[in-house]
C-alpha cells in the first residue's frame, strides 16, 4: 500500500474549503441553514481517533519489541490486524481532511458576516469541526508511519547495500518478484 501524498490531502483540502465557502453563500442566499456537522459529531470523530491511536500503538509496540536489542516478548503480529489499521489511519486522514476543509470554507464565509451577526454559534462550531478534522489528519499520519515496517539488516538490496530489494527483484530465492503498482 502506498503512503499518503501531503500534497493531495492539501489539494483535497483546499477543493473542499472552496466547496464548503460556496456551499454557505447559497445556502445563506436562499435562507437555508447553514452546512455544518453538528456538535454531536465531535464525539465521533473524538471515537474514531481514539480507537485508531489504539490500534497504532499495538503496531508500534510489536515493531519495537523486534529490534536486535529489545527484551521484550516475541510475539507474532497479525497481518490482518496490520492491514486494517493501515486502511483505518489512511481513511481517517482522508476523512479528516474531507472535515477540515469543508469547515475551513464555511468559517472563512461566516467571518465575512462576523460583526452582522449576533449568535456566533456556527462559526465557532464550524472552527471546532475544522479543528476536529485537524486531529484526524495528525493521527492519520502518525499511525501511517507506526505501521511502516524497517527494513531487516541482512536483506542486501541491487546495490549492494542492506535494505530491502529493489522494485521489481525478487526477495530471495524461489520468491516472486512484485511490481508494487
């Protein structure tokens, strides 16, 4: 599975930011309320963080205690258990990032209309959601990296160097070599 390009999360970010912004003036025009996630959602967001730093931790935890000096008890890693957390840290980084730039548009039309306005409530639940979806992004991506695995020490690679073969080489002997694409 490929690591997560900062680049697109930001271009996702920012095509949501300018679909939340128009999102809100035509709902403003029309007298519709306003496209914001309600307060409840918080709460979610706040469970689905939760269990994804869980199950990264158990992955760093079972990465550490491989290394050559560690003391800790071998134990063997799921891969599956592996596989979904991956899947889980990317999507919510994804998720996080569809939250924050939605919210983002919508705060930034609701600033335009700041000193008109009596009741600030939307616009300080619209930057508590984008804040919200911040945190997504940072656990995302943390827990991205807890499950990358090193590369083992006697694994020589094309060069010559330790590390893990090139792309496309086989691993050993009788392996299949794969593309990775």
């Amino acid at each position: 599975m490929k690591p997560i390009n900062p680049l697109r999360l930001l271009l996702i970010g920012v095509i949501l930011a300018i679909a939340g912004w128009s999102a809100t003036v035509v709902t403003s025009r029309y007298s519709i309320a306003t496209p914001v996630l309600p307060a409840t959602a918080l709460a979610t967001m706040g469970v689905i963080v939760i269990i994804t730093l869980i199950l990264g931790i158990r992955i760093l935890r079972w990465r550490n205690s491989h290394k050559p000096n560690s003391t800790a008890k071998k134990t063997q890693l799921d891969p599956l258990l592996a596989a979904r957390t991956l899947v889980l840290a990317q999507a919510c980084a994804y998720a996080g990032t569809v939250l924050l730039g939605w919210h983002v548009g919508i705060f930034l039309d609701q600033l335009r209309i700041w000193s008109m306005r009596s009741d600030q409530g939307i616009t300080w639940l619209a930057l508590a959601m984008a804040g919200g979806g911040l945190v997504m992004i940072v656990v995302g991506l943390i827990v991205e990296r807890f499950c990358k695995i090193p590369p083992e020490d006697g694994d020589p690679n094309l060069d010559g160097k330790k590390g893990r073969p090139a792309r496309g080489e086989a691993a050993g002997e009788g392996e299949y070599a794969y593309r990775g694409d």
